[in-house]
C-alpha cells in the first residue's frame, strides 16, 4: 500500500500525533511539519528526520502534501 504524504500543523498540540505517525503508522509518511514558532519546527524536524519545516499553513497548502493533520 502506498503512503500518504502528510504534514503536522501545530507542534504544541500535535507533536503528540506527530510523535505517534513517526512510531507506528505503516500508511502515513510524514513528510513536513508546520509550527508558528520556528524554532520548535526547526528541532522538532531535525530530532526526527523530518525533510520540510513549514512556519504557515499557507505555505503547507502550496505543496503537494497529501493530507494535514
């Protein structure tokens, strides 16, 4: 099955989720997280591997991510 490429939006809230994806969804790649507070994006992102960090939903919604959480 192929995997949706996914973002997190809001790391004070969904760093939980995200933290969840990252663990054991088989389905989901998450491929962005988004957080008003960069620095938190920024660490979050590296800690993880993850290959976008986004400051805006905005900017989530002008790539060709799948699905926002």
């Amino acid at each position: 099955m192929r995997k949706v490429k996914t973002a997190v939006i809001g790391l004070h809230r969904g760093r939980m989720l995200a933290d969840f994806i990252l663990k054991y969804s088989e389905n989901i790649d998450l491929v962005a997280v988004s957080d008003l507070d960069q620095n938190l994006a920024d660490d979050y992102a590296m800690k993880n591997k993850i290959p976008a960090v986004y400051y805006s939903l905005d900017e989530v919604l002008k790539t060709d991510i799948e699905a926002v959480i």
